[in-house]
C-alpha cells in the first residue's frame, strides 16, 4: 500500500512539473501591459492572417502574404495570396497581384530577392490540404509571374523562407514530426526535434537539426549570419553561413517571448513579430479565445557582443491579436499577424 501511494505521489509530482513547466516555459504567466515605442495607430489594411511581409526595399514595395485562416478553419474561402503595396504613393493602397494563378495558392512565408531594375524573385510557401511547396516567381514591377514549384519529402511542416540567391534559399521546419502524439509533445514538451533546411538550386538538405519551433528566418546585410527564430524556444538563435551553404552554430539570443518572422531596417537591426503567450495563441488559433497578446521586440546584434533586446509594442490582443511580423520603413512600421481581420500600420512622428 505504501509503495503504491508513493507511486501516486511521485506521479502527481511529475504531472504537476509538467504542468508548470509548460505555463511557465510558454508565458502563461506574463502580463502584457499595452505600450508603444514605435508610434501610434497610423491605418489598417482590411487584409486577414497577413502572416508574413517583404520588403521590396530598392523600388518601396512591400509584399503582403495573406491567409485568411480563421475563415479556412470553418471551411469556408476566405481572402487569399500576394498582396502589394507601393510605399511611395500617399494612399498606401493594399493591391492583389495573384488573382490570375491557375492554382490554389495559400501563401505562409515569403522572401524577396533583388535581380536588376524593378525585378525580383520572390519564393512564397504554400500550403494545401496538407501538403507543402515551394511557389517561385518573379516579380516585374507590380506584375507576378509564376515560374515553379518545388516538392519533396524535406518539405515537412515548412513556415518561413529566405533568399540568399535567386535560387537558393533557406527554409524552416516548424515540427519535425507528423503524428499528433509527436506533435503534442513538440508543442507543450518544447522537443528539439525540428530543422532548417537548405535548397541549392538543385536539390534539399538539413543544415540545422535538434531545434524547438523553428520559424522565421533572416540574415545579415551581409549574407554571412543566419538568424533563426525559435518560437518555442523563447530565443533567436545564430549560425555563421560557411561558403557551401552550411551552418555554424555562433550562440543563442533570450527573448522572452515567442519570436515568430524576422526583418531588418537598414541598420541591421532584427524586428520581430512575437507571441508573449504561446498557450494563448494556440487557444486562439483553435477559435477557442476571442484575443491573442502581441509584441513587437527589436534585436542590436553584432558578433562577439552582447545583443540587446527591447520591447518597442506590446498590446493585449485588442488592437491587434497574434502579431507575427514588424516591417519598419521610413516612419512606419507594418504589423501583421497569424489570424486577426487587418495589419496594423504604425506612425512614429
């Protein structure tokens, strides 16, 4: 009898740890205080789950990824594709650029890569009815042309893109595995069992295994840093990109939150999209919380010193809920997010 209530205790115990564990690790217990550095509400953009944005910075072009997901979530069509917003025009006016594909076409994240005048590739993830690609174009003007796809089995659960060619390009694979056992226990045992992944311009290879929650990717004005955000994780995590394509670890950045995209501004600065708390998103992703907190935090990182984080917006979820990317430009800085109805357009006087 004693041996068995023993047992009892001890798996109590452990559950109990579990349980703790998982609100502490995915910021359940942190309160989000509404705030801004980065200016007030300038406009919105009528566009839902704006997941992820690029930014055509030569010709002031910014392009939208936009999903409605709640919408999907009901089986119902909802709003999606390549939106474009010429920022060097007043009106700042939202414009679909993908309406004519043959194809169903339900971007996620987004690269953009310069080729010559007004003309770049741009590499957007799809997903459709489970199944993943890689859609390539180019992008002449305000005119999108589809020109491949790319498959294959390294194509796991693929979130974000970056391209550092007009070929080749880094992705990442948010889970590792497929079964829902295997990713319970990624979501809420925070397992580092998913990758970034690596296409040459012939052919797919893991450069970075072991990882929690892989998702947006970035690098350096340089192309020499691969920044790797790890939303489960609660850091930004830093490879030196060796001359085959290869990674290097360099050290891992503490956020304390749940980092999703990555953009620069033209200092070099990371701006990230972020989810202070996962358990929350997760709710609200389900259609089972009306709100998602949201953060906008900045990373100054030079190799060989100390980064420093700062949290420039924070919000409850009211203004905008589940923020995933922060694109600055000139004054403005553009917020989008996972599931919410619009993005929020910032102005900072």
């Amino acid at each position: 009898m004693k041996k068995i209530l023993l047992l009892s205790c001890l798996l109590l115990a452990l559950m109990a740890g579990f349980f703790l564990y998982t609100f502490y690790s995915t910021g359940y217990f942190r309160e989000i205080v509404d705030g801004s550095e980065a200016g007030e509400v300038y406009t919105t953009f009528a566009l839902p789950g704006v997941e992820d944005i690029a930014l055509a910075k030569e010709d002031s072009l910014l392009l939208l990824s936009v999903d409605d997901r709640a919408a999907r979530r009901e089986g119902k069509e909802g709003m999606h594709g390549i939106y474009l917003v010429d920022l060097r025009e007043d009106s700042l006016q939202a414009i679909s650029i993908s309406s004519h594909l043959n194809f169903p076409f339900y971007p996620h994240g987004i690269s953009v890569f310069y080729l010559d005048s007004a003309r770049y590739g741009l590499m957007a993830i799809n997903h459709v009815e489970g199944k993943h690609s890689i859609e390539s174009f180019i992008l002449q003007g305000k005119s999108l042309e589809h020109v491949g796809t790319l498959t294959g089995k390294a194509l796991i659960s693929p979130n974000d893109l970056v391209m550092v060619s007009p070929e080749a390009f880094y992705f990442s694979n948010d889970h590792g595995y497929t079964s829902s056992l295997g990713l319970l226990a990624e979501n809420y045992l925070g397992l580092s069992v998913a990758n970034v992944g690596y296409y040459d311009g012939k052919s797919f290879r893991s450069v970075a295994d072991n990882l929690s929650f892989p998702n947006g990717l970035q690098v350096d004005p340089s192309k020499k840093l691969l920044y790797v955000a790890s939303s489960r994780g609660f850091m930004v995590r830093v490879f030196d990109v060796l001359p085959d394509g290869n990674l290097a670890f360099v050290e891992d950045i503490p956020t304390g939150t749940g980092v999703d995209n990555i953009e620069l501004d033209p200092q070099g600065k990371l701006w990230i999209g972020c989810h202070p708390n996962l358990l929350t998103f997760a709710s609200y992703a389900g259609g089972n919380a009306a709100l998602s907190p949201s953060e906008v935090i900045t990373i100054d990182y030079q190799k060989g010193k100390k980064p420093e984080v700062r949290s420039v917006w924070t919000n409850s979820g009211a203004q905008l809920s589940s923020a995933s990317v922060a694109v600055p430009f000139d004054k403005y800085l553009f917020v989008g997010n996972v599931m919410d109805s619009k993005v929020l357009v910032l102005k900072k006087e």
